[in-house]
C-alpha cells in the first residue's frame, strides 16, 4: 500500500502527532512522482536546488516549493496523461472569467471519498433518513465543471434525496436565482415529515433567511433538518452579518438549532474537505497541513499569527497540487478546543486586497442584481 492510501486510512483524523510521519512520507512519495512526471514541477523544484527526496521531516514540506493558486488559472500542470483525469474541476472563476482547471486522478478521488465519509461523520451528516434538498447553488449541467457545484450535488448524496430543488437554474446558456422558488419548496416540504437540508453558498442561504423573515413567514422543519454551508463566507465581511446573527436567524425562521448547522470549506486547488466541528472551528484533519506565513518574508509564522494560507495535501497526483498558496489571510490556532480535538485550527481572515479576485460566492449579490455566466 503506498503511504498516501495509508494516510488515507488513519483512523484518528483530528490527531496530527499520530499522522505526522505518515503524512512526511506521503508528501515525499508524491513529490518524487510529481517531479518525474510533471516538467513544469521539476523546473519549479530544480530552480529552488529542492529535491523530493529530502523530504524527511514536517519543516522540510515547509521548504517544498509552493505554487501560487493564481497559477493554476494561468496554467494546466498535470502530471498524467489526460486519459487519466477521472474528473476535471474548475474554480468558480473570477469577475475576469479566468478560473483554475485541475484534473484529479482516479485514487485521489478514493482518497477523496474516504475523507469525505470520515470528515462528514463526525457532524453525522451522513444518514439513511430520506431527506429534501434545498441547494443555493447551481443545479448541475454539462457545461459546467465547476468543483462547488460538483461538491454540492455530491453532499445531496450523503442522506438520500427525496427531491432535490436548486436556487441556480440554467437556461439560455447562463444561470439566473430563482429563491422564490426556494422559498415557496420550503414552506411546502417544510410541512411534511421528512427532514429538509439545505446547503450550498452561505449568501444565498441567507438571503432566503433574511426574505421569509421580512415577509413573516417561518416553518419549523421537521427533526434532523440542517443547513451545510460551503463556498465561504467573504462577503459577509461586508455585509456586516456574524454568525450569530446568522444562527438566530436560522432558528427563528425554520426553527433550525445552532448545532444542525454545519459549515465546510475547500478549494478546487486544495481539495481537502475541511468541517466545522460542534464550536464551529475549522480544524486541520490528517490529510493536509496548513502553514501561515509572513505576506512580505514568506516565511511561516507561529500559531495566533496572521498571514498568507499556505495548503499542503499529498492526496492528488494528477496535477501537482502538493503546496499552493492561497491569496486568502489567515490565523491557525493552537488553543485547545472544548470539542475535543487535538489539531489545530483555521481560520480565514479575509482576502488580500486584489480587487479582481472575487469568489462566485462573493458575487452572489451581483447575481441577483442581473444573470451571469455560466
Ligand atoms: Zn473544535
């Protein structure tokens, strides 16, 4: 068995002191394939005198090269033959319409789904209770590649479905909100026995939230109903909405506890799935580790310190994507959480101020305002 599948295998997900050697080894193991098979890679590595195979300890991954995630929007590195890209992923894109483009090769999507599986269990989102689904996000077509709405037709899969309605619609070659549509599923199936789920963009979420209760309209949704959010929660930032505000409001209106409500977050050049545990940290499980660093040194900062996220993961080798740095600015904590678990957590600040770089999410209120491209 190769070290990434062991790794892949570790049965305590939240305990980096039993995974560390594991993990040294996985990244080593990739990185000798990357190199060999990717020239881009190897041209990056030899450039910075690095080679895979002094990867021996965890201050030697915070050596290994990292490649910016705005690369991947400007490049297609891959190091395997396309016949082997099991599935194609793109970020949301930008208001420049440049996204990245990864491939992921069949194992690591295995890895993926053993991670998701264990990740998920912890917040036992996964059941055999039928459920509706209320997506506020896109409903899937065959244009579109784009990894947030492959993830969050993916979780529509954790409990069965019963029905699945999308605020997203595609027509007419661009997708257009519909969230009275949403509203009007949830007042209808909210009344009946099975539970509701929503997930999807937190923006949209919201703004369902925030509509049913100007109109005074609410619903206690059955036992088991929850809210999973994905995609971030940038632009909240700016709307100044907290989480609390946030919570109250999900219980007022559809009578959902603080506890059923379950935040992820990923990216399409790290796509590690990282869960908020019942305190609503986000913390780092076996498969990845995260270095903060200084925005102007680069160098990695201790716990508590604001800097530049920087995401390693062994688990895709398809495309090299073991060290990106994010654009995002971050803190990892080392405080110890009342849930229990021993690694620490991330949490994300903010963006750098590229005013170009906007997350689909973060463009929510644009859409709303007028359609958008697919
Ligand atoms: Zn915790």
């Amino acid at each position: 068995m190769s070290k990434i599948s062991k790794l892949f295998a570790v049965k305590d997900v939240y305990n980096p002191e039993a995974s560390d050697a594991l993990y040294v080894e996985a990244m080593r193991e990739n990185c000798a394939f990357s190199y060999n098979n990717c020239k881009e890679y190897q041209k990056i590595l030899d450039a910075k005198g690095f080679k895979p195979k002094t990867i021996t300890k965890m201050e030697d991954i915070e050596r290994l090269p990292f490649i910016p995630t705005a690369t991947f929007k400007r490049h297609e590195l891959y190091s395997m033959p396309k016949h082997r890209h099991f599935i194609k992923a793109t970020s949301s894109g930008t208001s420049s319409g440049i996204r990245s483009k990864v491939a992921l090769d069949f194992t690591g999507c295995l890895h993926a789904l053993r991670m998701v599986f264990k990740v998920m269990n912890q917040r036992h989102v996964i059941s055999l209770r039928p459920c509706h689904y209320m997506v506020l996000g896109y409903k899937p077509n065959r244009h579109n590649e784009m990894a947030v709405m492959k993830t969050a037709y993916g979780f529509t899969w954790l409990a069965p479905a019963l029905s699945r309605t999308y605020a997203l619609k595609y027509s007419n070659g661009s997708y257009a909100p519909d969230l009275e549509g949403i509203i009007n599923a949830v007042l209808k199936k909210g009344r009946g026995r099975a539970p509701v789920r929503f997930m999807g963009f937190p923006a949209y979420t919201y703004f369902v939230l925030k509509m049913m209760k100007d109109r005074g309209l609410s619903v206690k949704l059955p036992e088991h109903s929850m809210i999973m959010l994905g995609g971030g929660w940038k632009q909240f930032y700016k709307e100044a909405v907290d989480k609390e505000t946030f919570y109250q409001l999900a219980w007022e209106v559809l009578g959902i506890p603080e506890d059923r409500i379950v935040e992820s977050f990923g990216a399409v050049e790290h796509p590690v799935l990282y869960l908020d545990c019942p305190h609503h940290h986000f913390h780092v499980p076996a498969y990845s580790r995260v270095f903060i660093r200084d925005p102007h040194t680069l160098e990695v900062l201790p716990y508590g310190r604001v800097g530049l996220v920087n995401l390693t993961t062994p688990m895709i080798k398809a495309t090299p994507l073991l060290s990106v740095m994010t654009d995002d600015l971050g803190i990892l904590h080392n405080e110890p959480c009342p849930c229990g678990c021993k690694s620490p957590y991330l949490e994300i600040i903010g963006r750098v101020g590229l005013k170009d770089i906007k997350t689909c999410a973060a463009g929510a209120a644009k859409l709303l305002e007028g359609g958008m491209d697919k």
